[in-house]
C-alpha cells in the first residue's frame, strides 16, 4: 500500500509539473492575444480554467498511478503508461500551440489527436484497473469541450 500511495504521488506531482510548465506558456498570452479573440457564447470565464484544470491533473495522477502501482514489468501497463505519457505530451503542447505560438489551427489539430490518443489511454487503462480508466473520463468530456471551443475560436478568428 505504501509503494502505491508513493507511485500514485509522484504521478500526481509530475502531471501538476506538466500542467504548471504549460501554464507558463498560457500566461503570456491570456492577457494580451487571448482577450482580443472572438470567442463562442459558451466559452467559461478565464478563471475557471486553472480551478479545472488542477482537478484533472490531480485525478490523472491517480490514475496514473493506480496503473504503475500494478508494476511495470508488465506489457499491458507499460502500454497503458506509454499512452499516458503520449497524451501528457499532447497536452502540454497544446497551451503551447495555442498560446505559445498563437495559432489556434495547429492547437487543434494537437487537441484532435489528444482526444483520440486519451480513449485509447482509457481503454488500455480499463484493461490494468477499470477505477484508473474512470478517473480520466472527466479530463476526456474537458478535452472534448476544448476541442469545440478550440475549433469556435479558429473559426471566429
């Protein structure tokens, strides 16, 4: 139970890391670039992204690490975690695409490719620990809403 609780900790840590180093990039741009877009009626207040947001990564570290602390010698975890990573990676880019490089198109081709490599993340983490594959679901319907907002502001802009 300790080496779980442990595993479970560091992964939290490093996807509060990601989301951290992804916020830098957004930070440069929220106040500036990011006001003067046209944004759809159903994009949230700029506030709530952050609240949001740590919840996600606070509940993809536990997933995470509900999956690692099955051990990593074995090939269905160790493709769930490679998935995992895959999409981490996809999900930092993002902020740097849209916000970083301010280009909307290229932000969502990176979220497009997020949505689809995060459901293959939950059907492999469902094959190590259904409660891991759960745990993603509401970081899943959030990248799903980013994505239309993604594809709103593209088109509005």
């Amino acid at each position: 139970m300790k080496k779980k609780l442990l595993r479970i900790g560091v992964a939290v840590l490093l996807c509060l890391l990601i989301g951290f180093l992804s916020s830098i990039a957004t930070q440069t741009s929220i106040s500036t670039w990011y006001v003067g877009l046209q944004k759809p009626s159903f994009t949230p207040p700029n506030w709530l992204f952050a609240p949001v947001w740590t919840v996600l990564y606070i509940l993809m570290g536990i997933a995470a690490g509900i999956v690692w602390s099955r051990g990593f010698y074995h090939k269905w975890v160790k493709t769930a975690l490679y998935h995992f990573g895959f999409q981490l990676l996809l999900n930092a880019a993002w902020s740097i695409f849209f916000f970083g490089m301010r280009n909307p198109l290229i932000a969502l081709v990176d979220i497009i490719a997020l949505f689809i490599l995060l459901l293959f993340t939950i059907k492999w983490f469902k094959v190590v620990n259904s409660t891991a594959a759960y745990l993603l679901i509401p970081y899943l319907i959030w990248v799903a809403f980013a994505t239309a907002l993604n594809f709103s502001i593209w088109q509005l802009n």
